[in-house]
C-alpha cells in the first residue's frame, strides 16, 4: 500500500515493512472515526508444516509464507488480498479493529472475509498500543496471539491515516497494517507542537513530534529530554541538548547541535485541550527564553542564561503581551505585543523598544512575529517562538516557556 505519508508492504527475503511520516500534531476531539485499509505479514518457517491456505506445500515449510503467497493476491480479478477496518474512540482514547482474508470476487457474489485477529489498542497522544487477539487459535499461521506487543500512531496533519506493527508472542508472525479516514475528515484541534529554528540561516520548519513534550524527536530517532544539558549519541554522531525547564512539564524548549550541523533552536508541548482554555481571567506567566539577534552586518548577542520572559494573558478579551529579557543595560530585549488567543493558541509581533536594543557595541532594531500556545490540563503553561527574518532588518530567533502565577486582582 502507498499513499502520501505511510508505506507497507513487502520486499524479496521474506520481509514486510512499514514506513510512517508526519506524524500528526491535530487529533479528532471527543469523536469516534473509521479507517479502512489494508495489511501485510511474514511468518516463520517450520519443517513439516502441512500448508494451510496456501497453493504451495513449500510456503510456511521450507520458508517462511508472506501475505502475496496468498491465491488472492495472484487473482485475475484484483480483489484485494486483504483489508483492515479500525474504529477510534478519540474521546475514550481507545481504538478497535479487525485484519481480514478477503476471498475472490466471483461473478455478483459479494466478497466474503476470513478474520484473522481482532485489535485493542489504547491512545497515548498520537500514538496507541495494545494487542492482536487471533480469531482461530488452531490455525497454523495465524493462530497466536500478539499481546501487548502492537503499536503503531496516527499520520498526516489531521490523522488522515494510521499505521502499525505486531509480532506473535512466540513470534511466529509479524503483521504490519495502514488505513484512512473513511468519508468525510473528522474535524480535529491542534494537540501538539513540535518546532524548530535554524540559527545559522533563522529558518524555522516542523519537527515530527511522538505526542510528549519531553521527548525530542531527530530524525527518527527519540532523545528523552530527562536533563538540562547532556550530550546524546544520535547513530554515529553527538548531539549537544539543551532542556528547559525542571518547573515545566508540558512544553520544553531549549536547542541542539548535532555534530558538523550547527545549533538549533527547539520546543516541543502538549497543547491544552480548547474547552478547557480557561474562559476569564488575567493572568501572569513568569519563565525563561533562549534566542539570538543577528545585525545586518553579522553582529550577534546570544540570551545569557536565565533570562527571563514575562507575559500577561488576558483571557477575557483574549488578548497576550509581555517582555524578553535579560539585556546588558536595559532589561527588556523585546516587546511581545498585539497577542492575540484563538482556540488554545496565540499569535502576535515582537519588537524591540522605541530606540532598539544596545549590545556588544551595536544597537539591534527588531520586528518580528511569535506564534505560541497553552500547554497542560488546564493552561497552567504558555510557550512559543519569536522570528524576524526581513532582509532589510536585524535578524531575531528565539523559544519561551513561562508557568502561570497567581490570578491578577
């Protein structure tokens, strides 16, 4: 199966795979949705084993049998060989589902289906895992159960698909299934974010996120984000981390420098769900960011650390503003303005004071754009990132995370 963002199948040796991108950053709310799709397997080899469903006494006895080694697969008639239909319960977090054989379409006959495992799996962010129960434990193939060894998550921006993989508990079968939304596109709100900025040319793109804030997610590979500074072993070169902060424990942000690369800035955060955006209220967020300023003619001044970001929400006209610090003379960096809440978001600019910021022998004028969020149950945290990267401009980059304080009488 191929689509635009997961690939399964099978390759020549005996091997099936799945491939999944964009892991997705907005999930369905409180709905239940169907996917349909199709699956893929690879079995042992057992000497002797009398083949059951299969053309060839060989297959399953002197290699191990595939899902193409199936009759269907070879059919005249390009029934497919065989389906998969999930059901999510995005509200109870839960998700159902079925693998199936299909049988040739003969004639107007409609299709009939042999199950071969019934699926529970339970969501965890963007991501769910559970087991494989088989439908008959006395078939040769297909008969054990894989428990709590399924796991797969969701792709595309809106979960438009999903993806996964199980092996046998006496790993005799791995399985690997995919399927889309069936009808129309559930509506879904953002739950994550995972983004980064590149100081070296101030870039900014998407990072895939697994749906946990402290864990950092670099190309494919997961880095727990367990320590303020450390360094990580990323297959055969070293990343430098940066984390902040231990106060923090639903946006993270901070930056890394993989080897030969050069740093980057990063934030990761679990979004507060939007009915749960608090509906009044003034409050004030007090924390920290990390940035760097870029002159026009190369000229940087870099966050020293600690410094401190400062923000007021007002929730009941929906509005956010604040401050960045901590600079050598004066304390303010930059200026958060004109924040404006929409859903469990926020965008707004950022500038620098009225006769810009004076460092390192150069005064940096800056008008840029921040774009953020609440994060935790109840919005107890904001985090976001600041950008300005007009040519004709000083350059800014930065990431915050700040917790809420005490209500504003």
């Amino acid at each position: 199966m191929r689509n635009k963002r997961m690939y399964i199948g099978q390759v020549k040796s005996d091997m099936c795979f799945m491939k999944g991108i964009n892991p997705s950053k907005a999930l369905p709310v409180d709905k239940i949705v169907k996917y349909e799709g199709t699956w893929d397997f690879t079995t042992d080899a057992v000497n002797k084993r009398r083949a059951q469903g299969f053309e060839e006494s060989y297959i399953g006895d002197r290699y191990g049998a595939i899902s193409y080694d199936e009759p269907i697969n070879n059919d005249k008639y390009g029934a497919v060989g065989h389906s998969s239909e999930f059901v999510v319960n995005f509200g109870k977090k839960e998700l159902t589902g079925q693998i199936y054989r299909n049988h040739p379409i003969r004639k107007e006959n409609t299709q009939e289906k042999t199950k071969r495992y019934d699926i529970n799996a339970k969501l965890f962010g963007n991501r769910f895992r559970g087991s494989a129960k088989a439908t008959d434990p006395k078939d040769r193939y297909f008969g054990k159960d894989a428990n709590n060894s399924l796991e797969g998550g969701f792709y595309g921006p809106n979960a438009e698909e999903l993806a996964g993989k199980f092996l046998s508990n006496d790993k005799s079968l791995f399985g690997v299934f995919a399927a889309k939304q069936k009808g129309q596109k559930a509506e879904t709100e953002t739950k994550f974010d995972a983004r980064q900025i590149d100081l070296k040319d101030f870039k900014q793109s998407e990072m895939d996120s697994f749906g946990q804030a402290n864990l950092l997610v670099i190309d494919g590979h997961i880095i727990p984000l367990l320590k303020q500074n450390f360094d990580h072993q990323l297959a055969n070169k070293s990343v430098k981390v940066t984390a902040c902060c231990e106060n923090l424990a639903d946006v993270k942000f901070g930056t890394f420098d993989v080897a030969g690369e050069g740093p980057k800035l990063y934030l990761t955060g679990e979004r507060t769900a939007v009915d749960a955006i608090p509906k009044s209220g003034v409050f004030a967020y007090k924390g920290s960011w990390q940035g760097q300023i870029s002159s026009q003619d190369g000229t940087k001044w870099q966050t020293p650390e600690n410094s401190a970001a400062y923000l007021q929400v007002d929730f009941d006209n929906k509005r956010v503003n604040g401050g960045f610090g901590s600079g050598p003379t004066s304390g303010t960096v930059l200026s958060l303005q004109e924040g404006v809440i929409d859903k469990n978001g926020f965008s707004g600019v950022v500038k620098t004071l009225k006769d810009g910021f004076s460092a390192n022998g150069k005064t940096f004028h800056v008008d840029g754009k921040v774009s953020g969020g609440f994060y935790g149950k109840t919005a107890s945290e904001i985090g976001g990132s600041l950008l300005s990267t007009e040519q004709s401009q000083d350059k800014a980059a930065g990431v915050f995370g700040a917790k809420r304080q005490v209500e504003k009488k």
